[in-house]
C-alpha cells in the first residue's frame, strides 16, 4: 500500500499504552473517567509526564484517563522556557472505554523550543491542570521536517517510554510484549494485525505507551521494535530513565 506523506499536525491518530480502541472497547456515556488529585479555582490538578519525540520535534504528553479518549492538544505556545499547552477532551457524545490508564497526546512543538534545555511544561483544558519539567537531551536537533522514523523518549514515571511510529492513523501497531533483553536494551515486540484489516492511506504519527524495569542506570538504553510492520529495528529511547 502506498501511504500518502500527509502529516497529521496534532494527534488524532494517538495510540493508546497496549489497550483496545475505543471503538473494540466497552463505552460508557460521556467522558473518560474523573482524575484523582486536588482541585483549585474549579480546576482540577492532574499528574503529567512528557518524553521528547521525532528528534526534538515533538513531545509525548502523558495523562490519566480513559484509554479510548485521548485528548487532542488545541494549542501550544512558548513563553521563554515554558511550554503552555492546552488539551480538550473528545466530545461528550464518544463512546470512552471504562479504564483508568496512561494515554499519550502528541504535540508538534513551537519554533524557539531547543530540546538540549530543559523545558517546563504547563498543561491547561476541560477544567483541569498540571504541570512536569522535562529535562534537556543533548544531540537533539529538530531541523525543519521530520524523517518519518521511528522515535522513542524516556517519561519521568519510573520504567515508561513513548514510542512514536509513522503509518496508517487507522492501523496504529499495538504492543504484545516488552522485556529486557539486555543490560541497555528493551526488546518491544507489537501485535500481528489482522489478515483482512483495512488501513486509510495517510501518513501519520502513532503513540504509544512502553514500561520495562531492569535496565543499568544511567546507561544509554536502545528499543528493539519487532513484529507487525517492524524487522528488528533498534532505536535509542532518549532521555534518564
């Protein structure tokens, strides 16, 4: 199949951490289930993680929730070294799976972001907030279009990566399993889709959610993607774990 080279700008085609869409999934009428934390001024707090993605392009923004309503990021603006993004919710009428689960909202970054600083992150919509620092990786360097290969970044919860693929928004790959294979390596292999699956014929950037313990500290880590449409591809997941 030939893919048109249509970049989706913001993340509809998000993929979720190994969970069912929302579509094979059971719903539930209205929203994704309610954060836990405080709430302040009508707004509730809300833990946030972030990795770096696409060599500095993007960022992966990790939220709780419904796993089959993942918010779309309407806005992002840069004020000195402070990232403000806003995220909405999918409309009330979506059907959202009943779990509570990481989920991943990609964002194409401002022009003045250098990923080799550290960068604040500030994340506001539908009425909750929060906010994570997210440290600078030397190397990165954005440039002014992406390659269209895989990414991954390390988060700041203990063991959790993102993976950013590139394909069919339809036919996002899912992981099976992720195990130590190494000292430095992650080995992530992803489902097998269905024989008569049917993709659209875009270009757009899939997310997805990875935990693995065991690895040395401090050590330059790589993932190994196998399965589906991966042969043993060996990225680095940058960042600290």
């Amino acid at each position: 199949m030939i893919l048109a080279r249509r970049l989706l700008a913001l993340p509809a085609a998000v993929l979720l951490a190994g969970i069912a869409l929302a579509g094979c999934a059971t719903p539930v009428a209205g929203g994704p289930s309610s954060s836990p934390g405080s709430s302040t001024g009508g707004s509730t707090e809300q833990e946030i993680d972030a990795a770096w993605l696409d060599n500095g392009r993007m960022i992966g923004i990790v939220t709780q929730g419904s796993s089959g309503c993942v918010p779309i990021a309407e806005d992002a603006t840069l004020d000195g070294a402070v990232l403000s993004v806003t995220l909405v919710e999918p409309d009330a009428q979506t059907a959202c799976t009943a779990d509570y689960a990481p989920r991943v909202t990609l964002v194409s970054l401002p022009e003045g972001v250098d990923p080799a600083q550290d960068l604040e992150i500030q994340v506001t919509g539908d009425g909750r907030h929060g906010d994570t620092d997210l440290d600078g990786v030397a190397g990165l360097t954005p440039g002014a279009e992406t390659d269209y290969l895989p990414t991954a970044g390390w988060t700041d919860a203990d063991g959790q990566f993102v993976i950013l693929t590139w394909g069919s928004s339809t036919c996002a790959p899912m992981i099976e399993t992720v195990t130590t294979s190494g000292p430095s390596d992650v080995t992530v292999v992803f489902a097998s889709p269905p024989a008569d699956q049917v993709c659209t014929m875009d270009m757009a950037p899939r997310a997805v959610i990875a935990t693995v313990q065991g690895l040395e500290d401090d050590s330059e880590t790589f993932a190994v993607l196998t399965g589906a449409e991966f042969d043993n591809v060996r990225i680095p997941i940058v960042g600290e774990h």
